[in-house]
C-alpha cells in the first residue's frame, strides 16, 4: 500500500506529464506550421511526435510510480492536458513563435551582414577588374574590327590579284 504522500507525488507527476504532452503538441503544431509539410511529412511528423510522446510518458511513469499503469493515471494526464490546454497553450505558442521570428530575424541579419561583408571585401577587385578588363575589352573590339576589315580587304585584294594571274597564263 502506498503512502499518501507517494499517492499525491504519483498523481502529480501525471498531471505533469499532462503538460508536457500539451508542450510537446503545441511544439509540433509550431513547427509544423512553420515547416508545412506535405502528406508524407505530416505523416512522418506526426509518428515522430507520439514516439516521443510515448518514450516521455514512460520514463515519466517510471519515475512517478515505477511504470504502474492505473486508471489515475490516465485521469492525471488527461487533466494535466486540460490544464495546460485552457490555461497555458495560448501563452506558450505566441512564446514560441517569438523566439522563431527572432530566429529567423537573426539569421537574416547575419545573412544581410555576410553579403555586405562580401560586396566590401569583393568590390575593389570588381572595380579593379572593370578598369582592366573594360579598356582591354575595347582594344580588342578594336583590334578584332580594324584587323578583321583589313584582313578583309587583303583577302579581296589576293583574290583579284589571284584572279588576275590565272587568267595571264
């Protein structure tokens, strides 16, 4: 027979397992929402989520009352679950999704700071290759239509001479 006191600790542990439960749905629903997985993922997600649902409660159980499976037991969790729901579900998903916006604020920060990083270590050599690259690409339109019209003009110039000495012989 066990002791009030151990009967009281048992039930309170239920009752905690309970919101932990809550806890760990509301997690999940964050994440998925964030995530929005198709079938296949929301399948995944949701066997994801009752294993560890599974392997928390029964540590849980071990610890409250070394595994027994009564019908309190099934009353704390249910309870604790309710309680979590009508009293602390609300507060605990707008927390989480304040600390993913911040997530996600921070990673765009550090995102926007590396480019800016990068367009500062990268730009004198963008600029360097413009001035080099820019004059040297003219020169070589240049040289390329100035030769290519001379080359051009040669070309006409032995076939006519060409043209000229085959019909000599």
């Amino acid at each position: 027979m066990q002791s009030l006191e151990s009967q009281l600790f048992s039930f309170m542990v239920t009752l905690l397992m309970g919101v932990t439960i809550g806890i760990l749905f509301d997690f999940y629903n964050v994440t998925k929402g964030i995530i929005r997985p198709r079938k296949l993922g929301t399948y995944l997600g949701d066997i994801l989520f009752w294993v560890i649902t599974t392997i928390v409660v029964f540590f849980m159980l071990l610890i409250g009352n070394w595994g027994e499976l009564r019908f309190y037991v099934v009353i704390g969790i249910l309870t604790g679950i309710l309680c979590y729901i009508k009293l602390f579900s609300r507060l605990v998903t707008r927390t989480l999704l304040f600390i993913i916006n911040i997530i996600k604020k921070t990673i765009a920060s550090i995102v926007k700071g590396v480019r800016f990083l990068w367009f500062v270590v990268s730009y004198p050599f963008v600029l360097l290759g413009n001035i080099i690259i820019i004059p040297i690409g003219f020169l070589g339109r240049t040289y390329n239509k100035l030769f290519g019209f001379a080359g051009r003009q040669v070309e006409k110039l032995m076939k006519k001479l060409n043209s000229l000495f085959n019909k000599k012989r």
